[in-house]
C-alpha cells in the first residue's frame, strides 16, 4: 500500500474587510532591560479598536483570574493602561524574577464579548524609546525563532531580552540552537545559565525569560538569534533589544527595539520594507531561516544575494533601499518561508533605532486600520513620526485615504516597488491623534516616531490574512513510496516546488517525490495565489551527505583557505556516533577550528547524533604553501570520509573533496657573467 505525506491547507480565506492584528485576546509575555530605567521607565499599553459601540477589555497580570484593570473602548474611545515604571514585574522583570517560571508577570488581554481590538505597548525613558505591538490569538503557537538585530553596543546596560507566556498547563517549552558560548541570566548572575540547551515546563499564564547581557561574552552580541523555541502547547514570545546597538563602530550608541513574533507557521517568502530617516548602517532587513539552503533575493534578482541555513540570520544591507530618503523602499524574496525583522531609525542619529517585525505581503490583506491610538504619545513623551503604507498596485492612489486627528491627510504619491508589479508604497510624516487607513484594496501599514535621542516603530498589519497550513505524515511514510498531497484540493491551480525550485509539470493535487527535499504547494483560487507551508520528504533508509567548499581554489604561497564541511541526515530515523574524518594534505596546515556541534580534534569531528533534517557545520582555517621554492605550482586535493553506527546508502551524491592550486611567482633570470640568478618575488 502506498504511504502519503498529507498537507492539511488550512486557509484562512478572511473576507476584504478583515483587520490585521485585531483579535479578542492578547498576550504580552514580560521582558529584561539591562537596568532599570535604562530602556524604558514610563510605560502604557495602548488599546483601539474599529468598533463603533463601546465594549469591555479586562487586562490580567500574570495567573490572576481577578482583572488588574477594566477598560470600556470604542473607536472614538481608545483606552490606555498606564504601569508603574521601570522594572514593575510586569513589563519588566527584575533580576530575581529572570531565568526561572514566574507566574506573576506578563499581561493577557480579554474581551468577555469577544469583541477584537488592538493592544500597543510603548515604553520611553530619558533617552530611549519602544513599542511592540500584540499580534494577538496569531501570536500563539509551538515553533518560534528567537529573533531581533545584533547587538554591537557595549556600554553597561546593554542586553538582548527573550519572553515565554503558556497558554495551558504542563507546556514543556524547548530552547536550542544558540551559541553553546551564550550566557543568559539566573537570577542576580549575569552567567548563571550556561547549558547548550534549555527545558522548562509552564502552567497556564506562567512566564519564562531569558537575558543575553552583551557585556558578559562576545556570544551574546549574536549567538541567540536563530535559536528555536519549541512548545508541546500553544505559548507567545517577545524578543527585542534593551537597549542594543547595530553600529560597531558607534558602540556607545543603543536605543530599545522589540517586537512580538507569530509562529512558524504563519511566516512567508515575500516581504516589502519600507526605509525610515536612518542611514544604511541603522536601516536594515534582518531575515531568519526556517530551513536549510533557503535563497535570499532583493528587488527581483534571479541570483542570491545569500543563502542561509535553518537558525542563520541575514542583514540585508540598507544600500539596496530604491533610495536613501525616508520612503524608499526594498523587495525581499526567500525560496523557503523566512522570518523578516526590520531595523530603521527615527532620524540619521545612530542611536535612534527601532525594530519591526514584518508580515509578509499577501493579496489577503485587510483594506483598513482603524486605528492606531495617539500616534505621537509614548507613555507620556511626544513624539514626531507618521506612517508607511504597503498597497496593492491594483488600488488606484485615489481610493487610500488617511485621517489623523486634524482630519483627512493628502497623501504623496506612490512610489513603486523593484521586482514587484503587485505593490507599491507611500511614506506619510508629521501625523498626529488618531491614525486611520482606509483603502479599496489589501494594505499594511507601519508606523514610527522620533524624540531627540529616542526613536520608536510599530508594525500593524498582515499577520492573520497569512494562509495557515497544519502537516499531518500518515503512515510514517517516506521515500521511495511516499506520495504529498492536498487535503479538500478545491483550488482553481496547482504548483509544486522542491527545494524552493518549481517542479515542471508538477499542477495537480497530488506529488510523488524522486528524491528528499523541501516540498510546497502553490494553490491558486479566485484570483488568489499563496503557498502552503512546506513539507520535507526523507528517505527509509540512512542518509548522510557530506559537502566540503573552499573559499577560494587559487592562492599563493602562505594565503589561508577556510573550508566550509557540512553533513545533513536526510534518512528518517536518526543518526548515531557520527564523526567525519578530515584528513588534510600535506602543504595545507591548521590554523583553527570552529563546529555547530559536537567536538573537533584533529582529523576527527565527532558530530554525535543526528536527527532526520539536521544539518551541522565544521569549519577549518588553514594555510597553504608550496613544498619547496624550485616549484611554481603545487596542487592539492582534500577529502572527508565519514563513519556512523548505522550505513549509509549513499542516495544523494556527497561532494567531499576540494582542490586547492598553489602559485609561486615564476622566477626571473638574470645572465651575469654566466652566473645565473633566480629571484623569487611572493605575490
């Protein structure tokens, strides 16, 4: 009998006048700042909604059931929850409330009537600013990336903050995939959490956080993000700097910059950004791989302007923005469904940053925000700022409208996308009151602010229109026999991708794999095109490839080559007692080492144990030189081998080797009487 892989396409087919990060219910898991008051002191939750008759929100703290605070909220009567400052164990957390389960922190906000609405966080301090803003019942899942920008500041309050907040009992929530150098907090210990992974299991309404101190390890500038964060039960994140740094060279230089995340599943491959008053070096995509070999590409290249791997993250350079005016914009695409931050700035002032985390563009987007509350009014401190809209091309201008609290705004004209004929996009400043969009046709709509030092960025729109897509393996099916296939297939079109690459021919609702991959399905209806989540397909039997890449093949005498050695089990069952041997060449020395896992002692990386999937990397720095000085060229050929409990069949090709060609200056003779000299110049 033939096994199948079964997609279960869940679409959230959600109606034109559908809202964005509108929901009945929020969570707000609490964060660490550096110090108190560093990054945020004054602080206020910011509750709107679209509807006309006023309805109750009840806001809980922690596991309370009794409300902290009730709120009746109508559109033309936002609310504002107002928390005590700085480190208040709510919001933020103290040191003694970070790196254990606490069930006094965080927030949840209910509607009884389950009426839906808008929950955004901003917080100020005397020279820092943020917002964060909830994406409501879509911001709970089970698979998370850590993500935000690195963080190069290095003054003594600089830190990189993760949230955890269950929905349920006994969730047994998973931290992996971060540098094993990382150090996060225990209690008043900077470096009280030094384990290469983290367990802990949570009741309902019950927080976790961790704290990456910049200043204790150069591994905390960087190494967390990417990491997974795997729950067995629905939870929600936040992540964010506080306060970081992007400028190394500027180090000094910090602001706040957080955001709330939705799961994996909700992600895409196309995302649109939209440039704020920084400059290139504070304006900047951070894009976070989900899979492995997952291409990157800007304003409609065909060719990658880098390829990442499943937890490796990607600053797009802010020098690929159609311009460098507040306004412009860039398109990025990822073969594979990415995770898409953004850093931008309130002014060309380094210290002005903000962080965004993007939804990808679809053509369901809602066609109104109604609206963001006080725009300019960060818990107390006036801000000057606006809006960015991302719309669809097939909108004309005329049917966009924008009012703010002096009434209806002129908008500038639309600047288009590179690479893109679906968008296009305006920039809007100097609004004040109450921000609405209304629109004929799907839009996103950004915003942002700037008080002298402090610059401030929140993102409202897309998460819930992303067609969400549940894998369901019957069987314990696998290659050769397995087939994928589309539950309840009534779509108008169908297109099958492997490994992000179209398959030709491959249009109905069901596919038969040749070989293990990335699989995902391209469903068209009603004019309507969007992508399943993908699907990997793994042979029945072992599987293991191993791959060797030198960074360059021609050198000169005493230049070093890095080589870059990976292995990935595309077997279904696990792996056992890897190790890849490198046995290097004579001429080609070691100068150092690094490995993703396990340990490396010259020839042997001792990988360990692999799971189906699992891709791991070895990377040797080495030198070259020639064998001896009469020689003008020396060629050298290097190979892995690799030895595991289990045999591998050897079913995908390995590439192994890599050859590495020597030149030394030919030398230049010289007839002096008949004395021969050779002079030998190094290049």
């Amino acid at each position: 009998m033939k096994q199948k892989f079964i997609l279960l396409i869940l679409l959230m087919m959600v109606s034109a006048t559908g809202f964005s990060q509108l929901s009945d219910l929020h969570y707000l898991p609490p964060l660490k700042q550096g110090s108190n008051n560093s990054s945020v002191k004054e602080q206020a939750i910011y509750l709107s909604t679209p509807e006309t008759t006023a309805f109750t929100v009840n806001a809980y703290i922690g596991s309370a059931t009794t409300p902290d605070a009730t709120f009746s909220i109508s559109n033309i009567s936002p609310g504002v929850y107002t928390l005590a400052n700085g480190d208040n164990d709510v919001t933020m957390v103290k040191n003694g409330n970070t790196g254990i389960v606490i069930n006094n922190s965080g927030l949840r906000f209910e509607s009884p009537g389950g009426e839906k609405f808008y929950v955004n966080y901003r917080g100020t301090s005397s020279a820092q600013a943020t917002s964060l803003t909830s994406k409501g019942r879509q911001a709970l899942g089970t698979k998370f990336k850590w993500g935000g920008a690195p963080n190069y500041a290095t003054t003594s309050d600089i830190s990189t903050s993760l949230g955890i907040m269950a929905t349920e009992d006994n969730t047994v929530v998973d931290i992996t995939g971060y540098d094993f150098n990382c150090e996060f907090r225990l209690q008043n210990d900077r470096d009280g959490i030094t384990s290469d992974n983290i367990q802990i299991t949570l009741n309902k309404n019950e927080s976790f956080v961790l704290e990456a101190y910049t200043n204790e390890t150069s591994a905390n500038i960087d190494g967390w993000l990417g990491a997974s964060i795997v729950s067995t039960k629905d939870i929600a994140i936040s992540n964010g700097g506080l306060n970081y740094g992007v400028v190394s060279s500027s180090s000094g230089s910090r602001d706040a910059g957080i955001d709330q995340p939705v799961p994996i599943n909700k992600i895409g491959k196309e995302y649109v950004f939209i440039r704020g008053n920084g400059q290139n070096s504070t304006e900047f995509p951070i894009i976070i791989g989900t899979q492995n070999n997952t291409d990157i590409f800007v304003n409609g290249s065909t060719i990658p302007i880098a390829t990442i791997n499943n937890g490796d993250y990607f600053l797009v350079p802010g020098s690929n923005y159609s311009s460098g005016s507040p306004g412009a914009n860039m398109l990025v695409t990822t073969s594979k469904d990415a995770y898409a931050y953004q850093n931008l700035a309130g002014s060309s002032g380094v210290q002005t940053i903000g962080l965004n985390f993007v939804a990808p563009v679809n053509c369901l987007l809602p066609d109104n925000l109604d609206n963001i509350s006080d725009i300019t009014n960060s818990a107390g401190t006036t801000l000057t700022g606006g809006i960015t809209i991302i719309a669809s091309t097939s909108t004309p201008d005329g049917n966009i409208s924008v009012s703010d609290g002096s009434g209806a705004v002129i908008l500038p004209a639309s600047l288009s996308v590179a690479g893109s004929t679906d968008w296009k996009t305006f920039y809007i400043s100097n609004l004040t009151g109450n921000v609405s969009v209304q629109s004929t046709g799907p839009i996103a709509v950004g915003f942002f602010g700037v008080n002298a030092n402090r610059g401030i960025a929140g993102y409202f729109s897309g998460f819930d229109t992303v067609p969400e897509v549940d894998l369901e393996v019957n069987g314990g099916g696998c290659l050769p026999t397995a087939e994928v296939e589309v539950i309840d297939p009534n779509f108008d079109d169908y297109q099958w991708f492997e490994n992000g690459v179209l398959i030709v021919g491959a249009n109905s609702a069901t596919y038969t794999p040749t070989q293990a991959g990335d699989y995902y399905v391209r469903v068209t209806k009603g004019g309507c095109t969007y992508d399943s989540q993908p699907l990997t397909a793994y042979y029945c039997d072992p599987d293991v490839v191993i791959k060797k890449v030198a960074d360059k093949n021609t050198v000169s005498d005493g230049e070093t080559v890095t080589f870059t050695i990976t292995v990935e089990s595309f077997g279904i069952n696990a792996i056992s007692n890897l190790v890849l041997t490198d046995i290097l060449p004579d001429g080609i020395s070691l100068l150092s080492s690094s490995v993703s896992k396990g340990s490396f002692t010259y020839p042997n990386w001792s990988v360990g144990g692999m799971n189906s999937g699992e891709l791991e990397t070895l990377t040797l720095v080495t030198r070259v030189s020639l064998p001896n000085v009469n020689t003008s060229t020396a060629t050298y050929i290097n190979n892995i081998s690799n030895s595991q409990d289990q045999t591998d069949t050897n079913i995908t090709t390995d590439d192994p080797s890599e050859t590495v060609t020597v030149n030394f200056n030919t030398p230049t003779t010289v007839n002096t009487n008949r004395r021969i000299t050779f002079r030998a110049t190094a290049n």
